[in-house]
C-alpha cells in the first residue's frame, strides 16, 4: 500500500528544471492542471468578495457595484457571457489600481468574444465620459475609439449598467445567482496558447 509521500511522488513530476522533463512527467502535470482549472470560477468568486467594504468615495462599495451592474444586465435580458462580464469588469480594482479594466478583460479572454474584450478592456475609457471633466482629465478620450467595431457596444454598456450602477437603494442580485452562469462561460476556453491545432484543451 502507498503511504502519502509514495502518492506525492506519484502525482508529481520527477524533473527540477524543465529542460529535463519527459512526456510522462508532463502527463502529470497536465493531468493537475485539468483538476485545478476546473476551480477556477470559484477563486474569481472569491477574488470578487474581497471587493467587499471596499467603497473608494462611492455611495455603495466596489462588490455591491460589480452585483449591481451584472443584476441590470441581467433583467434586461443579457446573454449569460454579457452577463458575466458585467459582474467581473471592476475584478481589478484591487491588484491594478491604474488600469483594472486590463485585469478583468485578460482574466476573461479566453472565455469570451471579441466585443465582449474589447467591452471590458476599454470600459474605463469609456466611463470617463461621466467623469473626467470633473478631475481635469478629457471626458471625450473614448473618441480615439470613434469609428470602432464595438465603440457603441461599449458605450451601451457604460450608460445602460457601469455608471448607472452607485443606487444604494437597488436590489441586487446574490453572488451565488451568477455563480452558474460564471461556471458556465468558463467552462471551456475558446482561445488560449494551451488550444491545440483540433481546437482542444491540451489539458482536457
């Protein structure tokens, strides 16, 4: 019988730099990776709940914002990856302060289409238009978008849900009601360097 260290070594590759590793050692490691991707829509869930108290001047804090913008989206009959971008768009704040919405779009990338990216990278730009005039900067900077496939698709967003989404007063949505449409949008990457040439996940 195999203690828990026999198991270990099992499970793990046997290599200490890469230069030396083997098919078989990378069996292994695809073979955790495919486990540990799976829980991926949970630490995004968790990352989001550290938005919590977070209120940064505003009248509501930076989550009760993230649910309330994915609950608008929601009732006015978005798609699920719509959706969810709406929920995850500020995911950011914490750990890229100067630029979250690069956050949240490459934590997404995978998973979603071209408007949506766009959408979610250039929403800051874009939600300047209701505030930059106010702190000295150009509310007009979205305009160097003007022209753009999706410039209209991202200024719908900003006007109908990120920036109409500060009401104390409104009803959101819980967490745990997006959690099925999160596991479902990132189920199954659609463009990632681990894609094979047959449009399969190298780790499935």
């Amino acid at each position: 019988m195999l203690d828990d260290t026999d198991m270990k070594e099992k499970a793990q590759a046997g290599f200490h730099a890469m230069v030396d590793g083997t098919a078989d050692d990378y069996q292994k490691i695809t073979a955790a990776f495919a486990t540990f991707s799976k829980t991926l829509p949970d630490r995004v869930m968790t990352h989001l709940q550290l938005l919590q108290g977070d209120f940064g001047g505003f009248a509501i804090d930076r989550f009760e914002h993230s649910l309330q913008t994915a609950t608008r989206a929601f009732k006015d009959g978005r798609d699920n990856e719509y959706v969810v971008c709406a929920l995850i768009h500020d995911i950011g704040d914490l750990l890229a302060t100067f630029n979250h919405p690069e956050l949240g779009a490459a934590m997404l990338k995978p998973f979603i289409s071209d408007a949506n990216h766009f959408m979610m990278q250039n929403h800051g730009i874009f939600q300047g238009y209701y505030f930059f005039h106010h702190i000295g900067l150009d509310r007009d900077m979205r305009e160097s978008f003007r022209g753009h496939e999706h410039f209209e698709y991202t200024a719908q967003f900003c006007h109908q849900y990120d920036q109409a989404a500060f009401d104390p007063g409104y009803e959101s949505m819980p967490l745990e009601a997006f959690a099925p449409m999160l596991r479902e949008v990132m189920a199954r990457p659609r463009n990632s360097i681990y894609m094979r040439e047959d449009g399969k996940a190298a780790f499935d």
